[in-house]
C-alpha cells in the first residue's frame, strides 16, 4: 500500500513549539525584549514640549494607547499623551482644540509610510503650523516615503524593522518612544515582557510555557463551538487593552487556512464592573459559543473607601460600608467567575495581573502575542499577513483617485 | 387522526406585529416619544451648576452616554455630564479630580434603587462633599428605597416607569433630564423617535416598517449561521452608540427561548475608519459567522479639508489634496462595504443617518430598540429580562456579606 493525504492532522505542542522556534529569528516582535532602547531614553530627554501627539492608525497607536490608559492615573506623568487615529473630522478637531499646538511634539507612524489617514491628518497639521525637525519625529521602515520625506527635513527618524508587523509592534520604536517621552518607565516594560520570554522560550516546562500552550490548543480545538474568544477586564483602565487586543486577534486568526477553509477567532472585549450589568446576561444564557478570559488586577494603588454612613432609607446596603473599592471590584469579578462556572459548560479561565503598573501590562500584552502565534500555527495559517485588509484599501485608493 | 405538537412554526410578520401590538401598552417604552417633558425642562431651567454628573450603572448611564458622546462636540453646550459608572477606584478618582464639586449637580440614578455600585459610589461622594436638595436629584422608581432617601432629604426625584426596563429607558428620565439640564434639545429628540414610531405602527406598509420586519426576520432565521451581528459604526461619535448596541442586544437577545434551547445573537461593536486596519480582516477571510450593519453619517458639521500641499517625498499621496475628512470617511466607509459586497456569501446592509443632529441618534436608537423587541418575538424569548445578570448579582451579594 502507499498512502498520501492532503490533509493536517492535528499538531502536538513539540511540533507547535519548534514552529515558532523555526520562526523566531523571522519574525522580529519575538526579540524585541532584547532590544537596546538607549536612543528612545536619551530622546525622551532631549523632549521639552508638554504635549505629545502621535498620528498614527491601528497598530500604530492601539498598542500605545492601551498602555497609556492603563498607567496614566498611577503614574504622576508630567507630559500628555494625545492620538490623532480617525479620520472623523469632528474627533481630529475635537482633540486640536484641547492641544496648545505651539507647546506640542508630532510624532508621526506609519510602517509603510504612505497610510492615507495618517498622511491626510498629517497634511492637515501642516496647514495650522509648521511641522519641522524641532517639532516633529518620524517611526518608519527604513526605505519608506515617508523616511524620505523626514530625512529632507532634518527631522529624527526611528526605525519599524521590516519584520515586526503593525499589530506586533507595540514594543518597538512605535510604542516605546511616545511612552518614554511621557514618563512611561520602559526598562520596566521590558523587564516585563522578558518575564513572558523567559518562561515561555525556556527549555524546562514552566507554567507559563505550559500555559500558553494548553490554552492555543483549547482555543483552536474548540473553535468550531467556541467561535468566539470574551475578554472580560476587571478595570476601566483595561479598555484599551481590549481594544489592542481585539484588532490583534482579529487581524492575526480570521485568515484562510493551507486547506483553504476560512478560519478565525472572534475576540470581544468588554468591561467588568459596566458590561456584567448586560452581556453577561448573553453569556449565562445565551448559546454556548463563547470562552471567557476573566483579567483581574490584584493590587489597586490610589484605593477609595466607601464611608461608613448610612442613607435614611438605605440601610440594608450598610454592609458597603468601609469596604475599599478594590475589594467591590475584586468581589464583582469573583462573583461573574462563580456564575460562569457553576454552570460548567463555558470555558473559563483568569488572569491575574499584579497591579497597575509597567511589568503588569507589558507582560499581559507580550503574552497575547505569544498564544496569537500559538494559535495561528495551531490552525495552519499565517498569523502576520492581512491580505483583506489591504484588498479593501486598494479599493478605498481607486475610489479616492475617482478611478 | 389527532396531531399535537410542542414546537413552534415560524411566525408570520403579521403574527409578530400583532404581538407587538399586543404588549404595546404593557412595555413601556414603546409609548415614550409621546411622553410630557415639560417637567424636564423646567427642571433643566433651574439648575445653576455646571458640571453634572450622573452616579449610574449600565442602563442608567449608557444611552445618555451615547446621545451625550454622539453631540456633545457639534453643539455649543455650557455644562459638561461626567458619568461615574464603574467602580473601579482609579477611574473615580480620576473623574472626580477634573470636577469641582461645589459647582456640580449629582444626578442618582437607579431603577430598583439598590443597586450596590450606584449606592457605593453615591456614598463615597457624600464623604466628599454633602448632598443634599440643594445639589442632588434622583430618578428611580416611584416605591423604590432611594426614592424614600430622596423624599426624608426633600429631594427632587424623577420617575422610571416600572415597566420601561433600565436598557429601554434612554427615552424616560434617565436621558432626557441630564440631556435637558446640558442643553440638548430633548423635543428634537423625541421628533426622531416619533418618525420611527410612526413609520412602523402605521395600519399601512411603510419603508421603516418592511425594513425592521424584513431584518429582524433575516437575523433570526439565519441565526446559527450567523450568530454574530457587527456594527461598523463610520464616525468615532458612535462609539457610545456601539456600547449602547451591545448592551441592549446581548442582554435582550441572549435567553433561553420557549422550547428550553439557548438562543442569543452576539453584538459587536467596532469603528470604521479606525478598525477597517484590523478587524475587517477577520470579517473579508473569517468564517462565515458574522451580519455587518455599516452606520454612515451624511452630513458632518464642522468639517475639515486636507490642503493643497505637497510632502516632498510623499508626492503619490497628492491625490488627497483638497479633499475634505466628511468625504475621506465616505469614501472608506464605501470601500469597506464594496470590499464585502464583493465577496458575495456575507449578510451587509447599510444604515445613513442624516447628520450628527438629535434626530439622527434618537431615531437610530429608537428603531433599535423595536428591531431588539421583534427579534425577540421572532426567538420566542422575553426581551425584558435579564434572569443571567440576577443570578450574577444574588452572588455577588452573597460574596459582599460574606455569607
């Protein structure tokens, strides 16, 4: 007998995890940990402008975005941080008028370098004032237009590596420069995702190895009943996290697989405290077509207490009373993840996350981009590719052209 | 021969507008947009303060939240609304710290009246400050335990109808009275939702009515198919819309239905002209899971044009010269459903608003809580409650008293 086949059987965590050794000199977002981030240090000093404006779309300033919203309340940031990220005219105005222009850096990303947004908007700061090396930077590949154009103006470029996609991107130049400019400590960001390296690459079985592993596997197995993948975030200051995380596992996991069957993941993002008052309600009782992933936030700094004072009328909610905010959320959590699991139909895990500082959301995201290359291998397909994505931007340019 | 049976046919449209009609005067949302709002406005009239915030969770807050977000940069309003809706200690902290509290109107909102977020909050802010008639007003049920707060302290209270459900109730108190008190016009409002009322329950066959009919009977029949239902939302001014959306269809859709079998239509919600970079991938080469509704928004106020210059290096871009932002978004938003359309196999269809006007929202919210009400008839579900979040809420309790 001989015996050929077309098709893939399902591939061990070995196979898997050799892929992505196979791939990790590659595909650069794997050593960005590595990275020596000396020139985004010493220019973050040379930054006098308070404020600090990055035009840029999708992965350049979701990434940015979710760690800024999550650390800008803890940390007693000196500068602001803005992004000019849609082309709703009403929101790019909405956001200049907040900003003293005179007082304000640009930084402008786009990897290719020519983004119709990011250019349109740029062009339309150029008409309110005069954008110069003193005032803006550029974060590009090395060959774009976009280079080109900085390089006559004298101004600072950073370099995008050809080989770290938009989405991945977070912790290169992209990110880094607009955090340490603000006050972001981004050794610590490093130091975070070094963490998730460290124990993921090891050669040992270690729990985050094991972790990530486990949790591709499950996705993908499942991904036929469970199509869709809930992150539920036990803090207001996730939600850029959830939007990060959303366009990284949409764009990363909805693809055409080698057998030519349509794959992907549907990631949503909602809030806790705000969203189990409603979605949860589809989760409960809903079909059974979804895993939740519960975040929780072990440490809040700046706690509140609720006072020990009763409300006439009111008094069989006394047993708030002294109780730290923290705890009520942390309560609310526990009480949506003992919902869920007494059920015992819904895929459930938790994250806990130390607090609300560098190494908690760094090593968060990095691991996210780590299971988004597990579950692309897992499922055979290219997890850093968006050929539909860029199908309808050459029809957004022929009609922008009148063609 | 006898023949019995305990399954159910699929409903004509005339048998769902007839039960329509049939709980018209028992739910009462459907009669809002011919309610008084004479008391709003008065009310409106007398407040001094500036700032107003609304202390209010999930049906309390996200529907103004959405008209508030939707207007507030294209109407020169002179009070600004906070929300203080989460409990997250960092994120109250953070609001309260942009507020001066002296010059600010709490709002208390909560339709049974204890809910324990709402009353935590309420008390944390009478530890900063008192609340008394003077700068407190209330709107919850008529026999609810803060109405008797509100009645000991003298307190102004509005009432939520018992039988307008909290995610039903934009159109009641809980939006107009702090819409009113920021100077948006509440009688444009109410026109908007009287233009949809009008179109549906008309005796004869009207555009809005075959429309709602037609789409409520296409999401349901096809709803294992397509268990997820996208809005890709073209300006950033709907992101409170999409969140609005989210809430009203996961928990109003997401029920076990009259033959015991979880039934539910997951909402997404996204934002075109930012996540056309990422999410549209999923939906171009993504299973085929997914309904999209595009929002358009025809006419924008306020807008902007990109100038008539050139970067050098960036010449290929000089096609978007001289063109305005309101038609870039158009034209993206066009591209994008061209990008589907072309793929022939996914369920699209596209809503244009008139404006970033009162009509334009109060219209569009309006006909989405009738398509939630009649896919909700076509499931065989109730749309009005929510048993998932009670249990959820029952054991959060359990957890807070430590029991």
């Amino acid at each position: 007998m001989t015996y050929a086949h077309n098709f893939n059987p399902t591939i061990s965590d070995e196979t898997v995890f050799q892929a992505i050794l196979d791939e990790k000199d590659d595909i650069g977002y794997y050593n960005l940990p590595f990275q020596d981030t000396t020139a985004f240090k010493e220019y973050a000093k040379t930054v006098q402008q308070n404020n600090i404006v990055v035009i840029g779309i999708g992965g350049s300033s979701l990434g940015t975005y979710a760690i800024y919203k999550f650390l800008k309340h803890s940390k007693n940031l000196q500068k602001k941080l803005f992004f000019l990220e849609t082309t709703d005219p009403i929101d790019i105005q909405s956001k200049i008028q907040m900003i003293d222009l005179k007082d304000t850096l640009f930084i402008v990303i786009s990897k290719s370098g020519t983004t119709v947004e990011t250019v349109s908007i740029f062009k339309y700061i150029n008409s309110l004032i005069k954008c110069d090396k003193n005032n803006t930077v550029v974060i590009t590949e090395n060959d774009s237009k976009l280079n080109t154009y900085a390089k006559m103006h004298g101004m600072t470029a950073f370099e995008i590596p050809k080989n770290v996609g938009g989405r991945f991107s977070v912790f290169s130049a992209v990110g880094l420069l607009p955090l340490a400019i603000v006050g972001i400590d981004i050794d610590e960001l490093m130091r975070g995702t070094k963490r998730i390296y460290d124990g993921f690459f090891s050669a040992n079985k270690t729990a985050i190895k094991e972790r990530l592993l486990n949790k591709a596997r499950f996705l993908v197995e499942y991904k036929n009943k469970f199509n869709i993948n809930v992150i539920f975030s036990y803090s207001s200051r996730l939600e850029g996290f959830n939007k990060w995380y959303i366009q990284l596992w949409g764009e990363s996991l909805g693809k055409i697989d080698v057998n030519g069957s349509r794959a992907g993941l549907t990631p949503v993002g909602i809030i806790g405290p705000i969203d189990q008052h409603s979605f949860l309600q589809l989760i409960i009782e809903g079909r059974r077509d979804k895993t939740v992933t519960v975040i929780k936030v072990e440490n809040f700094e700046n706690d509140l207490q609720i006072p020990d004072i009763t409300l006439e009328g009111l008094e069989e909610l006394d047993y708030l009373n002294n109780m730290e905010f923290s705890s009520l959320i942390k309560n609310q959590a526990d009480a949506t993840i003992e919902s869920i699991n007494n059920l015992k139909d819904i895929p459930c895990d938790v994250m806990t996350i130390d607090g609300v500082c560098e190494t908690a959301i760094s090593s968060l995201m990095y691991e996210y981009e780590l299971l988004t290359s597990l579950c692309a291998k897992f499922m055979y397909i290219d997890a850093y590719n968006q050929p539909g994505v860029e199908s309808g931007k050459i029809i957004l340019k022929k009609k922008l052209q009148g063609k």
